[in-house]
C-alpha cells in the first residue's frame, strides 16, 4: 500500500513537472528554431532566384506538393512558420499546443452573441498550426478518407470526374504507408510502405472505445473500416502515427525525404504577403518577408497557393484577386 503511494505520488510529480515545464521548453526551443534559422539566412543569397515551382505554405497539402514536385524541378516551399517543436510528436498534446504563437496562427473567431461565453470577449480560438507541416503538427490525427458518395457528388456537381472517389483512390494508397487493422484489404490500402504517410492502429484506446462499439452493435450496426468501402457503421479510428509518435505531413513527406534533395528549397519563417501577376493575370512571382526582410522569388512553372482555408484565401486577396468590393474599400 506505502510502495503504491510513493508511486502515485512520484508519478504526479513527473507529470507535474512535464506539463509545468512545457510552456518554458516549447519557448526556448521555438526562439532556438527562430534565431538558428536568422544567423542561417543570412549567409543566404535567397532573393531574386527563379524556380520551377514555388510552394507557398508547407501544410497537409503543402508538403505532399513539394516533395512530388521536387521530384523533377526546383522547388521553393516558403512557409511562415518553423520545424515542429518536440512537444508536436506527443500525440496527446494536441490541445496543449493550441494558443502558442511558435506554432499556431493564434486566430480567433468574431465575437459571438449567443456562444462562446467562457471566452474573452465570446470569441473562440481557431487553431491553424504555424510550422512545416501546417496543421497536421496539431490535429488529432485521426486518418479519415470521407466517404466515397461525397467525391462523386463533387464529381457531379464540378461536372469533372477526376473526383469520383475511384479516381482519387489510388492517390490515397500512393500517399499511404497503411499498418492498420484493415491492411488484407489491398484494392483499399495498397501494399505497406508503398508510400510515405505512415497510418496505423492507435497504441492506446480509451477505456470506452469498446463500449462504443458494442453499443452500436446492439443497435444494430455492424463494426465497419470507417475507411474501407462504406455502409452505415461503427468502426475503430486508425491514425496517422508512427510506433505512437505524431507523423504529420513534415514526418512524412519533408524530414525524411530531404536527404540529396538540393532541389527543394525549403524557407522557414517566409511569409508570403503578395503575388506577382502578369498581364495576362498569370502568377510569376512571390513577395515574402523573412526575418524582417522583403524578398522576392519567382516561377517559371507554376505558384501553388497552399495557405490552408484562411492563409490561401487571405494571400489571393492581398494579390487582388477576390471580392472587388471588399478589396476596394480596404485599399488592395
Ligand atoms: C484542432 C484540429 C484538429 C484536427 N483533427 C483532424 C483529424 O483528426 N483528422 C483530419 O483528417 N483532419 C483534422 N484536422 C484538419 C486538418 O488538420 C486540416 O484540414 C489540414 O491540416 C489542412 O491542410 P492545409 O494544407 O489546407 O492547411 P495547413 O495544414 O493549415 O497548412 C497551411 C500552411 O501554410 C502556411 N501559411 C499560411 N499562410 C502563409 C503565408 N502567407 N506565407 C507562408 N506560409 C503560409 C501555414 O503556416 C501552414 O503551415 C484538424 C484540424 C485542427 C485545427
């Protein structure tokens, strides 16, 4: 009974000390990233180069682009942010990381009237991760394709049918490095290690995960792949980790496919704040601040704008292209 207390109590003091200590870790390793990165731009003679492509934003799309791209062209990625934080591997910190300015936009949504009112002024937070590897660096990693009627709806709807869901499926599994509980299903999830984004079975389930399950048994639903080709179901998530630890879009398409890859430049703490149109309207070149320098890069190819739903947005207005009478009246 003693032995069990002292254990208990050591236990809370080590979580004590890691939670408490982890706001201090997270600012001295960020202002590491930050100022290693300055000394490192200096000796740079960035500014002025053509590219094939320049990828703006490193995110969930954002780093799958430059590292197919950089497969046959000069590639520049500039990205706002810096690498992840050790505290972005632990999958449990999600939240802990939500609100730090080395990390997260630190974006909040308009003062609501009827919700909110545990927050300052009723406005919630809205976390979009500031580092390679954009948001995937905070979400909950849950792995979830969406269901197949969506992209045929889309495919209906954009009268394209690149985005019926048989079209998109073998860029899922050419993505995909699957060991989860459903890997027999081949036509589904491809041969593992066939790609990059490692997806795998959740080390530790809560208690009720099985609850769940068997509640939605007795209602009658059957346990389904949540992923796999879909009836109305329950079913266990399966994760984008690796032997527990976050994989996110920098894991999976950046750090570990950079080695001989002198033709992807990759800018950390670049903020793109313009594009460069032609006359005929077509993007040529980016503007961005880094380190409190204006720079300036251009493409020969082709300006992807991978931002995530506010920074992409947010870019394209800054360049002109948006609501005429918005941009008017703000002076763009
Ligand atoms: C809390 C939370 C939990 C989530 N949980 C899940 C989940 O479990 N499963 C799931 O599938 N999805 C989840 N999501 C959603 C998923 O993470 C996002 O949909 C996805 O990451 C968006 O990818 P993106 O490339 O569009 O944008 P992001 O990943 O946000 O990337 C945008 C990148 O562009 C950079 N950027 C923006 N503007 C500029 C600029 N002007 N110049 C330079 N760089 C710029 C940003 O710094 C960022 O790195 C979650 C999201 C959040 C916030």
């Amino acid at each position: 009974m003693v032995v069990a207390k002292i254990i208990f109590v050591a236990n809370l003091i080590v979580l004590i000390a890691f939670f408490g200590t982890m706001p201090v870790f997270i600012k001295i390793q960020g202002a590491f990233n930050y100022y290693f990165d300055y000394t490192a731009a200096l000796l740079e003679n960035e500014s002025g180069q053509v590219y094939d492509f320049i990828v703006v934003g490193s995110g969930s799309a954002g780093a799958v682009l430059a590292n197919r791209l950089s497969k046959n062209n000069k590639v520049l990625v500039l990205e706002a942010g810096g690498d992840p934080l050790f505290y972005n591997y632990i999958p449990m910190l999600s939240n802990a990381m939500f609100g730090r300015p080395e990390v997260d936009w630190l974006y909040k949504t308009e003062p609501q009237k009827f919700s909110g009112k545990s927050f300052v002024n009723q406005q919630f937070p809205w976390p979009r991760g500031k580092l390679v590897g954009g948001s995937s660096n905070l979400n909950y990693q849950v792995y979830m394709r969406g269901n197949p009627n969506c992209y045929d709806n889309w495919a209906n709807s954009t009268g394209d049918p690149t985005w019926k869901y048989d079209n998109v499926l073998p860029y899922f599994k050419k993505s995909l490095d699957y060991h989860g509980q459903f890997a027999e299903n081949k036509e589904h999830y491809g041969e593992s290690a066939y790609g990059f984004l490692h997806v795998e079975k959740r080390k530790w389930v809560p208690p009720l995960h099985q609850t769940f399950l068997d509640a939605g048994k007795e209602l009658g639903y059957d346990e389904v792949d949540v992923n796999g080709p879909q009836r109305v179901g329950f079913g266990p998530i399966e994760v984008t980790q690796k032997n527990g630890e976050r994989f996110g879009t920098f894991s999976a398409f950046i750090k570990n496919n950079l080695r001989g890859k002198f033709n992807l430049v990759i800018s950390r703490y670049s903020h793109a704040t313009k594009l460069k149109l032609d006359k005929s309207g077509r993007a040529v070149g980016v503007w961005y601040d880094r380190h409190g320098v204006r720079k300036f890069a251009s493409a020969s190819k082709e300006i992807i704008v991978s931002g995530g739903a506010i920074g992409s947005p947010q870019l394209l207005m800054l360049s002109g292209i948006g609501p005429k009478k918005h941009l008017e009246s703000i002076g763009v």
